[in-house]
C-alpha cells in the first residue's frame, strides 16, 4: 500500500534542480530533462495549472508521470484512446513501476471492481480512464474515495476538436472534476494547439485562473524534412482504383 496524504505544494528554485534530476535518473534513468520539461514540472509542483504545448517526442509524458510521482495521491489520466493507455502502462513497467492501471471498456465485471478497489485502497499512483468514464454515475461517486491530485488531459487538443462533435464528454470534464473533487490541479498537455484551441482547452476545463502556458520558444522540428519525389503518371493504376 502506497503512503498517500495531503497534497505537496514544493518550491523549485534554481538550486534545486540537482535533486529533480536525480529522480529523473533514478526513476526513468535518464541523466538531465529536455527544454521546457523542468517548466511544466516545475509549474505542476508549486500546484498550478499547467498547459503543455511541446512537440510529439519532446516528453511531456514524463512531465506528468515525474510530477504525480512526487505527490501523495493519484493522478486521473484522460486517455484518448486504449492502445495510448496501454502504451504508457507497458513504459511505465520498464521502469519497474507497476502502480498504474486503466478501466476502459476492455475491463469488464469482477475485474473492474479489484481495479477501483485497489485505487480506493491507495495501491496505485496513475489511474487511466476514457473521458466518458467520468459521465458514469457509479465512477462518479467513486471519484471522491480517491485521492486525486492531479488531472492530466493527454493529447488535450482533443478537448477543442473533439469535444464539439462526436466525443462531448470531453466538454464535460471540468465540471465533473469540480464537482466531486477539491484539491486537484490540471496538466493538459498536447503538441498541437492553435491559441483558440488553448482558449477551448482553458475555459473547458476551467483553468482560466492559476495556469502557466509552457511552449517552445519555436515550432520548428529540425529532425524532420521534406522533399518532392516525382512519379509518372500511372494510367492503369488510376483506372483500377476509378473501378475498384
């Protein structure tokens, strides 16, 4: 059973970064943070809200996961899709780390059941759910037996673009977690958000007051590159996909 109490409001001046990266080698092995990680990190310890704007493979899985870690309680992550969930559960298992769980709609029954049972009991740190989880009645009064610190919106653009057609319940996180919850703060974290998609993402989820915005000082991606390949016109293939 893991040690949870009150959330831990920290500090993170300048020569305290030594110590975060010692956790970050301890913890993930890793031997220093990339750019704008510490900011989120550090926004996400001195207990504020948080929005993450970094480049897919920049870390921003590692901001959240370092940041409850160093919590008390549980983080509730929202999940777009089952294979991410999966995907983050198995890397966290590398690492030895074997407190994180998901229900989604692969858990069914009796199973369902040991996994909320283990949370209330505090022995798991990371708790991944679909949004539409949190619109079920039954996990909703669930939600107040756990310990939750920290709410992490992943891939958080879903919010502005999927949240006003066919996956509304994004639009009702906010409220859900204000209703049954206290002392929680928000991480929403994605690489791709236009400044209205950051204004949905802000008054969505209510965290138009206390958030630091994290971005990079540039969007470009050096790593990636572009070139055009010319092809000849291919008669016979464009008459079987026409026909087909």
């Amino acid at each position: 059973q893991l040690c949870f109490g009150k959330p831990l409001t920290y500090e993170v001046p300048e020569e305290s970064i030594d110590s975060l990266r010692y956790f970050l080698y301890d913890i993930f092995g890793k031997r220093d943070f990339r750019k704008k990680q510490l900011d989120i990190i550090g926004a996400a310890l001195r207990r504020k809200n948080v929005i993450g704007l970094l480049p897919t493979g920049s870390g921003k899985t590692l901001t959240f996961q370092l940041s409850i870690i160093l919590q008390p309680g549980i983080g509730l992550i929202i999940s777009p899709l089952i294979s991410l969930m999966e995907d983050q559960i198995a890397n966290l298992k590398k690492y030895l780390i074997d407190i994180a769980v998901a229900i989604n709609s692969t858990v069914q029954g009796a199973e369902k059941r040991l996994l909320l049972q283990r949370a209330i009991k505090n022995e798991i740190m990371f708790l991944y759910v679909a949004p539409e989880r949190l619109q079920i009645q039954s996990f909703q009064e669930e939600l107040h037996t756990f310990p939750i610190f920290t709410l992490v919106m992943d891939e958080a653009h879903c919010v502005s673009q999927w949240g006003h057609d066919f996956r509304t319940a994004y639009l009702r996180v906010g409220d859900t977690m204000e209703k049954y919850l206290n002392s929680y703060i928000t991480m929403a974290l994605t690489g791709t958000a236009s400044c209205n998609v950051v204004t949905d993402i802000k008054r969505e989820l209510n965290m138009s007051r206390n958030v630091s915005i994290i971005k990079p000082d540039d969007f470009r991606r050096n790593e990636l590159h572009f070139m055009i390949v010319e092809q000849e016109y291919d008669e016979e293939l464009k008459n079987r996909i026409v026909h087909n």
